[in-house]
C-alpha cells in the first residue's frame, strides 16, 4: 500500500529522532532516578534493530499488556517483548502498526494503515493479529492512517482523517466527516473523546456533539492537542494554546508568546 502523504512526513520525523526502541524502559529509568535517593546514572538498555530481528528502526508506539510483555507499533507490524525475546506480530495488509491502545480487559489493539483490528491468543496462548476490516461496512473501508486509538467505557475508537470507528458490545460504529472535509486528530480528556470536525466536537454516545466554543477551530485549524487544565479545556493549535470558560475559547498567553 502507498503511503499517505502523512505517513511520509511521520517517517522522516522518525528518521531523525531515532533508530532504536528506548520506549518504556527509558522512561521507566527515568521514574526510577527521580525517586531513588541515591545519586547515580539510572539504567536504561537500548534495543537496535538487530537485537528485535530486524524489522524496522521506526517505532510508532508503545503499550504493556497485564502479564508485563511490551508491544510496539512498527513500521512492520507488531513487535511483542516478553523480557526474553522478542516476536513479530504482522498485521492482515502487512502494513505498519501505527498506534495503540490497551483495554480494561487486558486485549491489545491496534491502529494501521487502512486497517485496524487486534491481538488474540490461539489454542496455544500466542498473540495473532485478528483484523475488523470486514465488520466495517463495505462503503467505509476506503480509510488512510490510523494514528490514534483509544480504549472507552463504549467501545473502541480508531480515529483517521477519513473516517472514525468504534467497535463495541454492539458492533461497529462509523462516523463520517462532512462532505470533502476530513477529520483532525482524536484525543481522550478524562476518559472523554474528542476530535476537530470543522470544529471541536466531543463523541457522546453514537453523536459528535459541538463542545460550546468549539467553532474557534473550524475549517484550517489544526488542533495539535487537548487536554484537561485546572477544571477546564485547553486546545494547542498551531497558533498558540485556547483556554475554555464553558462558553468559548479565549487565546492564553504565556511567556512564550512574548
């Protein structure tokens, strides 16, 4: 499968960042130095593609299911680490692995290229990659990267800039943006998800519901990020950070913006 244009500007980014898989354990190192008394380097241990069987140097993302073991979202699919060895977990188009998300269930899903789907144990106890393309109806499937998943009392959301999913107790749910507009990123503020769709709009049951204010991001607003501040929404945009009051969106100027 061809690569979006996004996907393209996503592997240079990771070309320059890094060639190996510091995830988790760096950033466990680093909680561990904060709170040791005693001074010293904390321990980290670097994994090059060599170490992980020689599947690509771009990692996506990262999650650690309830026995411990780590996944990672690669450029060639899933890589699984049990702290022993490490396994490759190819997706149904053999396309990259671009993000993913654990449920209360402990099951890992998973976000790709024009796919989504997630890990199953078989009769043996090993994790395959089960895809739900086909619980997607037919007129819904032509979908690009999907870089954002996200685990929720309803179901599971997959969000791409042509189309959201949500697989559920009650089976698929799609969302489609207006007619040629696509959808921004989706982000989970205190469990709540939310995604710009010519405006900023919050996912309430099987409705995009417009969060009062939202019209500030419409149509050429790139919302970057959202997240909970002091009781209230805040909104990175390319052009600064919006704080809400519930009613609407005021630009919060920093020292930055001096």
């Amino acid at each position: 499968m061809t690569p979006s244009r996004r996907y393209d500007a996503a592997l240079s980014f990771a070309r320059v960042v890094s060639r190996s898989i510091l995830a988790a354990f760096l950033f466990a190192g680093f909680l561990s130095a904060q709170i040791n008394p005693e001074a010293g380097a904390f321990y980290y241990k670097q994994y090059l593609p060599e170490n992980y069987g020689g599947a690509s140097p771009q990692n996506w993302a990262a999650v650690q299911d309830l026995r411990g073991f780590m996944y990672f979202g690669n450029t060639d699919g899933v890589l699984e680490y049990s702290g022993a060895r490490w396994r490759k977990i190819p997706l149904s188009n053999e396309g990259g692995a671009l993000s993913l998300t654990i449920d209360e269930q402990g099951t890992v899903f998973v976000g790709g290229q024009g796919e989504i789907g997630f890990l199953k144990a078989d009769a043996t106890g090993t994790l395959n990659y089960v895809s739900l393309r086909d619980r997607i109806p037919a007129e819904d499937r032509n979908f690009g990267d999907v870089w954002k998943v996200y685990a929720t009392k309803e179901g599971v959301l997959f969000g791409s800039p042509e189309r959201i999913f949500r697989w559920g107790p009650r089976g698929m749910k799609v969302w489609r943006p207006a007619p040629k507009t696509k959808f921004g990123h989706l982000f989970a503020v205190d469990g709540k998800p939310y995604v710009n769709a010519g405006g900023l709009c919050r996912i309430t049951n099987d409705a995009l519901e417009p969060v009062a204010g939202g019209e500030t991001f419409g149509a050429g607003s790139r919302v970057q990020g959202v997240l909970s501040f002091s009781g209230s929404l805040l909104v990175a945009t390319q052009g600064g950070l919006y704080r809400s009051d519930g009613r609407k969106f005021t630009k919060w100027t920093t020292s930055v913006d001096n």
